[in-house]
C-alpha cells in the first residue's frame, strides 16, 4: 500500500501517529472532516454501472477523500469512522424512495478475513454501523445485516482484470446467518455499502448471491467513486 501513497499522504500518516485529531482529508487541525474537505467532496454522486443497480458515491475517489478513506482504512484512523459514515448519508437519500416502508436494512460489502485482522476489523461493517447510527438519528430506522462473508480462496484483488475480480469474488463470497439482529424480510429495502466502486464487480457479486437468497437489493452507496480509471485497494 505505501509504494501508492504520495509523499503528501505519508507525511499526513506520519502527523496523525503524533497528532491523531487532525483532519483525515487535509491533514489540518481539528479532527474528522473538516468544512473545506466537507465542501470538497462533492457528493452525492450517481454512479452508472451495468447491472448493478441504482448507486451512489460521497465523491470521486480522489483528494482529501482518497486520503481520508486510505488513513482509515489501511492506517489505523478509526476515528475517522463517523465522519466517513456521515459522508454516505446523501447518497442513501439520493437512491432511496423518499418513505421507505419498514427499516433499511444495510449489507456491507465484505473484506477478506485476512484484511479484515489487519485492519482491526471490517472497516465496511463499521461504516455501515456508523451510517445506520446518523440515519436513525435522522429520522430514517436502519439496520445492519453483515450476511455477506469472504472465505479464504478470495484473492487479493490488486492485479487483477475485471473478469477476473469478478470470478475471484463469485467464487469466494457466501452467505451467512444473520446474527441475533435479525436479516431483512424479502420484501425489505435493502441498501449494499461498500468503500470503493471500480468495476461494480463487487456489488454485483453481492446482488447476484442475495438474490439467489431472496434478498433483493434496492441500491448501493459507496465512499468512493473509482470507475474513472483510479483503482480501489485490496478488499
Ligand atoms: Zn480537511
């Protein structure tokens, strides 16, 4: 991951080990996500991918958003979590109906298990758990249903083509139990989060495998919009 960071990037990562409440885009003082990097966001944004149902981004996958998510998700910023979580609260509102019937119901799109131990945990599952948190507090009950899983066979996907990703994914996601929360009804408006969207190879592998569940999926919201050519990282 480092050899893709710009000396920029690094020396903010450097900051944050001895001033851990600096911006997570801009490296300024104050913590979070500050008012410009807010205004330089940008979002929400549609994203137009074949057969992966109505998505929106926060943003482009560039700027203090890229160095946002980066920090949180491969340098240790956790603390950026509600600040990313706030961020996907327009793009739920841009592909929802305005009144959903019955709570949303939120599947983050899963990391491999390996990332996830490096990480600290699913840092998509703790988005989602954030987001669910500030559409509640909205005025909009969500929940979480992390049903989606990887197991081991599930690659890296760095270097590889989009047929490619795709069949890694198809090949290694499942399905599982929902937990003691509970998993949406059939008939439940289900929303799929997810970091980064590059080729839509993720979620559609998501929609595909939930819907053979009888889960049909409304609408995806991601951080980052990638598919103009820029890469997301490893799942
Ligand atoms: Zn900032």
């Amino acid at each position: 991951m480092l050899s893709r960071m710009t000396a920029r990037e690094l020396l903010s990562g450097l900051a944050d080990l001895v001033l851990p409440s600096s911006c997570g885009g801009c490296g300024g003082p104050g913590g979070g996500w500050c008012p410009a990097c807010a205004d330089a966001t940008g979002g929400p944004l549609p994203v137009t991918l074949p057969r992966a149902g109505p998505t929106a981004a926060a943003g482009r996958y560039r700027g203090p958003l890229r160095r946002a998510l980066l920090g949180y998700k491969e340098r240790g910023r956790r603390d950026l979590a509600p600040a990313l979580a706030g961020l996907l609260v327009p793009p739920v509102a841009a592909v929802l109906p305005v009144s959903p019937p019955g709570p949303v119901w939120l599947v983050p799109a899963p990391s491999r298990p390996g990332a996830a131990r490096m990480r600290g945990g699913d840092h998509v599952a703790r988005l989602a758990r954030g987001l669910a948190a500030r559409l509640g507090a909205a005025g909009l009950p969500a929940r979480v249903a992390p049903v989606l899983a990887l197991d081991r066979r599930a690659r890296d996907s760095v270097g590889l083509d989009p047929a490619q990703r795709a069949a890694n994914l198809a090949g290694a996601m499942t399905i599982r139990a929902p937990g003691p929360g509970g998993g949406p009804e059939p008939d439940a408006v289900v929303v799929l989060v997810d970091d980064v969207v590059t080729t839509g190879a993720t979620l559609r592998t998501c929609r595909n495998i939930l819907r053979r569940n009888e889960i049909s999926v409304s609408a995806a919201v991601v951080l980052c919009d990638a598919t103009g050519g820029s890469r997301d990282g490893p799942r």
